[in-house]
C-alpha cells in the first residue's frame, strides 16, 4: 500500500514505516503530524485517485530529526569583465517516518 501526498507544497509517495525528508516544518522532535491533502491511494493494485484530494483519508507522521541537507556552491561568473561571485547553500530538512496510511 502506498499513497501519493503533498507536503509543504512538494509531492511525495509514501509507504508506512518509511523515512521520508521534507522540506522543514515548524513542528517539535517527537510529536505526530497529520496531512489530509492525499492525491492517490493504491490498496493493494485498487487504485483511488482524488479529484483533487481524497475525502476522509489521512496520514499520520512522527517527527525523527531537524537536518541540514548537502552543501550546493552557486558560482557566478561574466568572462573578461573581472565579475565573479561564489556562495553556497545549504538546505534545512525535517526528517519524518510515516505511522499510518488510512484511505
């Protein structure tokens, strides 16, 4: 069983008891998340498919971990004109384990 969510504006298929990074949710280590915005559900090869949500169908989450993503260099440069500019980023993480899929 296996279900299509949106999470914080990003899409993501899930399956219970798996460890999923999302971008970060202003949400305590250890307490559970519930998301309702379910787009599919697959029970099983019995596909449910929401015009644009499921109605009723949930699922619960618990927070692990806040953690900071690769590092990305963003470099910037104009040939012959002396410009060049270098920055790096780093994006922020929650770490999430999907409990329960409910449809």
């Amino acid at each position: 069983m296996y279900a299509i969510v949106e999470i914080a504006g990003q899409q993501f298929k899930v399956q219970k008891d798996q460890k999923v990074y999302v971008h970060r949710l202003a949400a305590e280590v250890g307490s559970k998340l519930t998301f309702d915005r379910i787009l599919l559900i697959d029970n099983d090869g019995k596909i449910n498919v929401g015009a644009p949500a499921i109605e009723g169908a949930k699922i619960t989450a618990e927070v692990n971990d806040h953690v900071k993503g690769d590092k990305v260099i963003v470099f910037k440069k104009k040939r012959r004109k002396g410009y060049k500019k270098r920055n790096g980023h780093r994006q922020q993480f929650t770490s999430i384990t999907i409990k329960t899929i409910k449809a």
